[in-house]
C-alpha cells in the first residue's frame, strides 16, 4: 500500500506552499496510483521519492504541474538519469550528499559532492535555485563516530561557500 511519507514546507517570499512527498517501495505502479489521486485531493506541488529513475520517468507525465524529484545522487550514471527528466518536466531534485562511496565522513566531501551536483544540474538547465541539498546527517545512535555532525557542519557554512539557493 502507498503511503504518504511526510510534508515539506518551503518558504516562498510572501506565501507558503506545500510539497508532499510520495514514496513507494515497490511495484512503480503504486506511484502511479499517488500521482494520480493524490491531486484530487490537495493543491500542492508533489516531490516524487523514488530510487529508480525509471519508475519517475514514467510516472512525471501524469504530473499535473511541475515538482520535486527524490532523488539524485552523485552515484555513476544517477545524475545523467535523473536531471534530464527534471529538466523535461520542469520540476526541481532533491540532492543527495552521496557518491559511490557512501556517506562521506567529513563536511567538506559533502561540500564537494553537492558543488558536483549543482555545476551537473546547471548542464541540463536546473538552476541552483531548483536543487535541494540535502546533507545526510546521520543520527548519533548510527554513527558514534562524529559522522552523524558532518552534515549540519557542511550545510552550516554552504551560503559561504556560494551555495546561496539551494539549501532549505
């Protein structure tokens, strides 16, 4: 059964608007389904969650208006599958600080993975201003070793760093 995970607020200048979140496990056609229905019932912008760029692709043409796409990672060929269809169907992608490697340990390799992100984005035309940086910060009870800090950390000194829209 699909679910709706959870609500994402983003501050607009002068109003508010609402980006819920779909996840589905497995089949895609559960997504689908949300897509589908879930307009009916509210008048928000969707943020797709899915890790399989296929089942986005074939569900971004029932959008009713442009979105978010969850999500899109530094991992090999993630980027080149997921930005493409964002820029196709207008809609902005929540980013990953991860690369084949995993979650880096340390902010400033979160830094750098996110600076990837943005410069690949910008080849298909997604401003920065439509990509979501998302940090990963770990929780203290999985990782003891300090890693869970090391994304509040880098997305602490981000506006520094130039990275002035793209963290919400």
């Amino acid at each position: 059964m699909p679910c709706l995970v959870s609500v994402w607020e983003e501050l607009n200048e002068n109003h508010r608007k609402f980006c819920l979140i779909l996840s589905t496990g497995e089949p895609p056609e559960d997504l689908k389904w949300l897509v589908e229905v879930v307009p009916d019932a509210v008048d928000t912008p969707l943020c797709l969650d899915s890790p399989r760029p296929d089942a986005l692709a074939k569900v971004l043409p029932l959008l009713r208006r442009p979105g978010l796409l969850s999500s899109v990672t530094a991992e090999p060929g993630k980027p080149e599958k997921v930005f493409p269809l964002a820029a196709a169907y207008k809609s902005g992608a929540v980013a990953l600080t991860l690369d084949e490697k995993g979650i880096p340990k340390d902010a400033q390799a979160r830094v750098e993975i996110a600076s990837r992100l943005i410069e690949q984005g910008a080849k298909y035309e997604i401003r920065e201003a439509g990509i979501y940086v998302d940090p990963l910060a770990v929780t203290l009870a999985t990782d003891i070793t300090g890693g869970g800090s090391q994304g509040l950390l880098a997305s602490r000194d981000w506006p520094s760093r130039g990275f002035s829209g793209c963290f919400r």
